[in-house]
C-alpha cells in the first residue's frame, strides 16, 4: 500500500475506535500508541511506545473510576463488599469483554511477525488495550474525560448488581485460615515464550497440601489459575468454576 493510502486508512481506523468508545482526541497520537502491542516496535524504548505504560496509568485511573462509582451508589455495602465488586469490575476478564464489546482488537498494531486478527481476539491483549486507551483518554482530557469513559462502559455491570464470586485467591486464603492452614505462597515455576506475550506456569503452596499449578499471560492470571485448582481438588468450588 502507497504511504499516502497507508496513513488515511490507519487515520480513518483511528477515526472509527474514536467514534465507538465515544472520545475525539486532541493528540490522537496517545490513541495510536494505547493500540501498539510491543511486537511493532524494537529497541529500548518500545516499551514506552507500546501500550506497556499507558496499562499501567490506565489500570489506576479504572480503579479509581470504579470505586467512585461503588462508593456513591453502593452507601449501604461495607468495604469489604466493595473491595470485592471492585474486584470483579476490575478484573482482565471484565476489562477484556469491554475490549471486544468495542472490537479495540480490530485496531492494534503489531509486528510483522504476528497476526493482527489473532493478537487482537486474545484475552489478555484486549484487557490491556482497555486498560491503555482509558490512560490515553486521561492523558488526553484528564479525569473527566476517563470517568465519563468508565461510566458508560461499566454502569450497565454496577447496576446490574449481580452477586459477586469471590476472586480464587481470596476464597483460598480464606479457605486455608479456617482451617488453621498456613497462609498460601506463590512461587514461578516457570517463564517461556517471547517477551511480548510471555507464559507463567506458577505454583502455590500450602503446607501439608499438594502444590496447586496454573499458567496464564500474567503471573496473577497464573496465580488465579493455581488458586483454582486447589479450591476444586479440595471440594471447595465445583469443577464448573475452574474456567471462572
């Protein structure tokens, strides 16, 4: 493709994930790099080009976006009801579902080695770009701008008011501390694949207890993943909940 259709096919794709998460950006530049996944750049800086950091501000803003929004319309839940609402709002999962809700995957850039169509249906890379492109928009127009971002996009899931799961590594420790268990402890047994889409095997440990084993694209992905399947080997949540 010649440079000139090149750059107006990538502003007008720009111009439609605008348009679908409800945000014109005055420099569209922080929407541009809330889309590039780590495979599309070399050197010492990607991470500051990629997504990496803008995740990282923008899985904060999340938080406290959402915890705004529990505390306010939530005045009769203690914090321990809301820490756990949080959590579930908060989660990859959720961020994830978000993502593919505004098809965020339909724009990332990657490297030429990967497949846009498949770094943009994976799980975690949407909850990263979820988590990237509400850093973008707080960059781009401040706090405002994002919270009016999370309030469209999470209000339909607060109201909903659904009964909220413990997370598996909560339920765990619970579990382990009611019956006079040492605390669980968390260890990598192992890190592979390339950098920019790395795999954790991880392993917790509770004395007197076979270790628990996960893998995810993140070490508390695998650290869920080996909550789970203890709780399940032990009775504590049916096999079901294993995919939760």
């Amino acid at each position: 493709m010649a440079p000139g259709r090149k750059a107006k096919a990538q502003r007008e794709g720009l111009e439609a994930i605008e348009a679908r998460i409800g945000h014109a950006f005055a420099d569209r530049e922080l929407l541009a790099r809330a889309l590039t996944h780590p495979s599309a750049l070399n050197g010492p800086d990607k991470r500051e080009k990629s997504y990496q950091r803008l995740e990282f501000l923008g899985d904060r803003v999340l938080g406290l976006a959402v915890s705004d929004m529990l505390f306010q319309s939530m005045p009769q839940e203690d914090e321990g009801a809301l820490s756990r609402r949080l959590s579930d709002l908060v989660r990859a999962e959720t961020c994830a579902d978000i993502a593919a809700r505004l098809d965020l995957g339909a724009g990332v850039r990657v490297g030429p080695t990967e497949s846009q169509a498949a770094v943009g249906r994976r799980a975690g890379v949407l909850a990263d770009l979820c988590e990237a492109v509400i850093g973008a928009i707080y960059l781009d127009a401040g706090w405002g701008a994002a919270q009016a971002f999370v309030a469209r996009n999470w209000q339909d899931r607060l109201a909903a008011g659904a009964p909220v799961q413990r997370d598996a590594k909560s339920a765990l420790q619970e579990w382990a501390q009611g019956r006079g268990l040492a605390t669980p402890v968390y260890r990598v047994v192992e890190r592979s694949g390339p950098d920019h889409a790395p795999v954790f095997t991880m392993a917790v440990t509770i004395p007197g207890l076979p270790d628990g084993m996960g893998q995810g694209a993140a070490k508390r992905q695998a650290e869920i993943g080996a909550a789970t399947a203890v709780l399940v080997r032990e009775g504590v949540w049916p096999a079901a909940e294993e995919k939760a």
